[in-house]
C-alpha cells in the first residue's frame, strides 16, 4: 500500500525576508500617511489654494503640502502643513520649479495667502 504523504515546505528564510522588506515598507508609508492623517485631523479639508471642499468621496484629491518644502519637517501642531488639491499643489510645486530656474524671488512669491482668481495679475505684476 501506497501511503500518500503531503509535504509542506516551511519557507522560513524567506519568509523572514518578506517579513522585513514588509515592515521596512510600512514604515515609510506609515510616516507619509501619518502627516496626511494628521494633516487632515488639524486642518479643514478644503483647498488652501482655490477653496474646494473635499469629503469622503474625493479626500484622496487633497494632498498634503510642506510649506517649506521640508518633509522632515512635521511639527505636530500641523504649522508646516498644508491642505492642497493635486491641482494647486502641483502649480506650487510648479511655481518654485519657476523660481529655482530663473533665480529670483519676486515679491509675490511670498504673498502666498493671495488667491489667484486672473491669470493676468500675474502678468501685470511681472512687468
Ligand atoms: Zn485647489
Ligand atoms: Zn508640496
């Protein structure tokens, strides 16, 4: 007679491997999300650019920016947080691009609490 024997493989060594790669994962996007959650605890979930209101439904539009731009620099009580849609964080983010490439700041760059309603303010004030 034939007994019929399943052997299962123990895959211990790498398993432990998975584990570690696993928890190294985690941890980084652990600290992203913690700022996010943070983030959206502290401050309303509107557009600090453009105004929109965002609930469940589109929470993943609103992004979180670092005012200076500093990852590292998460202070609890939200100061270098910003809520920001994708679009308004990106023509920040565009903004300063701007700013390095041509290597000057202008005096609008710091009245940041301006809202943008006509493009062509911005031109008037290049001149
Ligand atoms: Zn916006
Ligand atoms: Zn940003």
């Amino acid at each position: 007679m034939v007994g019929r024997r399943l052997i299962k493989k123990k895959k211990t060594s790498s398993k432990k491997l998975d584990e570690i790669v696993q928890k190294a994962r985690n941890s980084i996007t652990e600290r992203d999300k913690g700022y996010r959650e943070q983030s959206l605890k502290i401050h309303p979930w509107v557009c600090g650019r453009c105004g929109k209101e965002f609930n469940r439904d589109n929470l993943h539009l609103l992004t979180v920016h670092h005012v200076d731009h500093n990852h590292d620099n998460n202070p609890i009580d939200g100061s270098n947080w910003e809520n920001l849609c994708i679009y308004c964080h990106d023509r920040e983010h565009q903004k300063i691009r701007d700013f390095e490439q041509y290597g000057e700041l202008t005096s609008s760059a710091h009245q940041d609490e301006m809202p943008i309603n006509n493009p062509f303010d911005i031109l008037k004030k290049m001149d």
